[in-house]
C-alpha cells in the first residue's frame, strides 16, 4: 500500500524511515544531513559498519537508535573514488536490488509502517521516472502502509493516516 505524501520525513511516525546512501558517504546534504544531525550516533555507527564491512552498492544497513526509531540505510550509490570524495551515482539496478532487501527486511522485522524519500532522485542523480516504477514493483505488496515523501516541506507533519 503505497501512499505519496507532502511533508518532512523527519517528522514520519512510521517504524523505520529508509534513505539512500553510498557506502562510506559522509552524509553532507539532503536528507542525509538532516539525519547525521538528528542522531549523531547513527552517523557515527555507520561509519564504523562501513569501515570493518566495506558494503557494496545494492546492500542496506539499518540502525535503531533510542525509542522506536529505525534508520535504514540504502547503499543506492556507487562509493566515493576517493576518501573524502564526492559519491558516485545511483543506478536503478543498485536501487532496485535495494529495494527487494528494503522488502525482505520489512516482511522479516514486522515492521507496521515504512517511510522514504524519492529514492536516489537527489544526489543519486537518477530520475523519479525511473525510481518510481521499482519502488511500486518492490514494495506494493507489502501489505503495510509505505509513505513516499514526493515534496519536502520543511516542519510539516505528513499526513500518514492510513487511506
């Protein structure tokens, strides 16, 4: 059951809130700046995953931080060439791998609710043309409410009413 919504996805009531990501991203901009500095701990845990995992594209590592948040990190990007360096791009077979592991996660933990942004659409730099269908394919069956952020709007609640 997917639902598109307006809002601020930091304010999502749903059980676990999934972004992408590229493996030892330093999380600098979008959505995943406003994470970093929400829960500094899952910044710093993440770091450390990615220094003694060395994740590759398509993966996903998730993060439960104090109550009943769950981040779950997508690894849509290629990483970065260089440390300190700039991440590459999403593809949609990195997007779509992650996505079939976002849904196995979902179904194994019982998760009530899920919420994402427009997956890989920003710094990823693929087109929500693209993202869109695969979100739809992997994660429509899934038979609880998954809220896609389709426009940002700053300290505004979304509504996450179930329809």
């Amino acid at each position: 059951m997917i639902h598109e919504v307006s809002g601020d996805i930091l304010l999502s009531k749903a059980a676990a809130i999934a972004h992408g990501v590229a493996p030892n991203d330093d999380f600098h901009h979008g959505l995943a700046l406003a994470l970093r500095e929400r829960w500094p701990a899952m910044y710093r845990d993440f770091r450390h995953h990615c220094h003694q995992s060395h994740p590759k594209p398509g993966a996903l590592w998730t993060w439960s931080g104090p109550g009943p948040v769950r981040i779950v990190n997508l690894f849509t990007q290629e990483p970065a060439p260089t440390h300190g360096g700039k991440p590459g791009r999403a593809t949609t077979a990195h997007v779509n791998h992650c996505l079939r592991e976002l849904h196995h996660f979902v179904a194994t933990e019982k998760l009530a609710s899920l919420a994402l942004p427009r997956l890989a659409t920003g710094i990823g730099g693929l087109r929500w043309e693209e993202v869109e269908p695969l979100i739809r394919a992997q994660l429509g069956a899934l038979k609880i409410p998954v809220y896609v952020y389709a426009r940002f709007e700053a300290g505004k609640a979304a509504d996450e009413s179930a329809r």
